[in-house]
C-alpha cells in the first residue's frame, strides 16, 4: 500500500505543481505520506472500528491507523487496480482530508535549517539525546537537546529520537542569536 500511495501521490504533485523542482516535489509528497499524517487521515477515516489487535505497546498503537490506512490502499488496489485506486486516493483522501498548498507551505525539518544556520554562521552545534522512560510505566520516549558549545538552544521530547530532535531544532530556531 505504501509504495502505491507514493506513486500516486508523486503524480498527483507533479500535476498539481508542474513549475516546482523535484527537491519541492519530494518534500510535499513527504510530508503527505510520513507516518503522523497518515495517522491522522485514518483516524478522520474513521478506520479504528473495522482494527483489531492485541499489541499493548504505546509505539505500536500509535502507528497502527497509518498502518491499515496503508493496508487499505493496498487492498482496493488489488482489488480494483491502479487507477480506480488513483481516484479513491485523489477524491477521498487528498482533496478532502488534506490541505495540499497548506502542506507544501508549511515548514517541517528544523533540524535541517538549524544545521544551516550553524554552516552559515559557522557555529558547533551538536543534538544530545537519549531514551528515557517514564516512572512506574514500560512506556519509553526520547529527550533531545541542540546544544551551541555549552548552551541549550532547545529541548525537545518524542516517541522517536527523530521526532525529539526535530522538535528540539524548532524551539532552537526561536531561540538562536540574530
């Protein structure tokens, strides 16, 4: 379902944004299929009362929409083949659970622009992270902090080391000397 869903949404943005380079294609398209926004299609998919599985960690549940979101597409499109898949995908999901011009605006990898800045600026700044686990639970989550020599620009926390240090760059960003 997954690669699919990137074919048909590489397409439907190179439609949409015949101008732009394929640097903004790639990223837009990104943005639409990364695992937050596809748990969010599925969840205003209403998907969940169709789910069932036993799996009890957090992480898991988290993922698990995207995941049959993913699965779904995968299934019409062995069912009904690519095209009518193309339709479902542009009628049902992109034009009426997603702001494709709000997504292709909106910035997301702060990690990026503050390894920029830094370059630029010629600036060490080096993400300090670790795993961590709340008290009295299994559940675990990542802490990240940007760190310019000795002092912390931002802090950041996620389910993932990615997600820690991206948010951690975009506290950075507000943070940075001018």
């Amino acid at each position: 379902g997954d690669a699919i869903l990137d074919a048909i949404i590489a397409e439907y943005l190179y439609a949409r944004f015949p101008e732009e380079d394929e640097g903004f294609l790639t990223q837009v398209r990104s943005k639409i299929v990364k695992r937050k926004q596809l748990n969010k299609i599925a969840y205003n998919l209403d998907i969940s009362p169709f789910l069932v599985s036993n799996t009890n960690a957090q992480q898991s549940q988290v993922n698990l929409l995207g995941n049959a979101f993913e699965a779904l597409i995968g299934a019409i499109y062995l069912d009904k083949g690519y095209r009518r898949t193309r339709i479902f995908v542009i009628r049902k999901i992109l034009r009426k659970h997603l702001d494709v011009d709000r997504l292709a605006r909106k910035e997301s990898d702060f990690k990026s622009r503050i390894i920029e800045w830094a370059q630029k600026n010629k600036k060490e700044i080096s993400f300090v992270s670790q795993e961590e686990s709340k008290p009295d639970s299994h559940e675990t989550y990542f802490s990240s902090n940007v760190m310019l020599v000795d002092e912390k620009l931002g802090t950041g926390t996620g389910h993932s080391k990615k997600d820690a240090e991206q948010k951690a760059a975009e506290e950075a960003l507000e943070n940075i000397p001018q």
